[in-house]
C-alpha cells in the first residue's frame, strides 16, 4: 500500500490524515505560482488546508522541499580523533574518575532525537533503526 495513502490509526478510530510525497507538495506548490491562481482553490481541490499549502510554499522558496534520489538519509562518516579521559588517566599513571557529559542532537524527518549525558550505543543503534525505518 502506498503510504500517502494511508490512513493511520489514532486512539482507536481511523484518521482521515494524509501523508504527500514531496514530488505531490511540490506539485500543489507549482499549481498555486500560475498566474491567477487561487491558494485556496488549490488547496480545496487537493483536499489540503491553504495554511498548509502556504507553509509548503514557504518551504519550496526557501529551497527545502527538494525531492529526495534515495529513500535512505545522507549520513556523514565520523571518526573521533584524540584520547578519552580514561587512556589519558592509563597512560600518566593516574586514575581519573570518568565524567559523562555532551549532548548528541540528530535531526529526522519525523524528528528530533536529543540524548544527554552518557550514552549506550546499542541502545542508540536500536532507538536510531525504529526511527528510520
């Protein structure tokens, strides 16, 4: 089934929300740039609220609502470079209790992810699937 399409369940009744590609958002968006276009009547015969197209458009002129070559998010490798607190107490001999302390921020699509303090990463790598997948 095509996920625009897809009705989703909320507290037990069904939804009439409907999740548009960004190809059909920027489609809705070109369609209310002609000239003489009404938002409102384009939103109407979309079935979209015009606060909603408006918003899109928003979007569209601040070039954010690109279309997408692949489903899979863009990541970026990370190598951390230098020595943890722990290797650097090991090597001068001396033991320095370990401090937790950082944030990570990962912004999604359906998103935002914000861990503070120590962090468990397999945890993080099972919390990370469920959100993209």
């Amino acid at each position: 089934m095509d996920t625009s399409q897809q009705a989703i369940q909320v507290r037990g009744r069904e939804s009439k929300r409907r999740f548009r590609t960004v190809e059909e958002k920027r489609r809705i968006v070109e369609e209310t740039l002609q000239p003489g276009a009404s938002v409102a009547r384009v939103a109407r015969a979309h079935g979209v609220n015009a606060n909603q197209v408006f918003g899109w458009r928003r979007l569209y002129q601040q070039g954010r609502l690109e279309g997408r070559s692949s489903e899979t998010p863009d990541l970026l490798p990370v190598r951390v470079i230098g020595t943890t607190a722990m290797e650097a107490a090991r090597s001068t001999g001396t033991r320095r209790r370990r401090t937790s302390s950082g944030m990570i921020h990962v912004e999604l699509p359906k998103g935002q992810l914000r861990i503070a303090g120590r962090v468990d990463a397999e945890a993080l790598r099972v919390v990370l699937e469920q959100l993209l997948g």
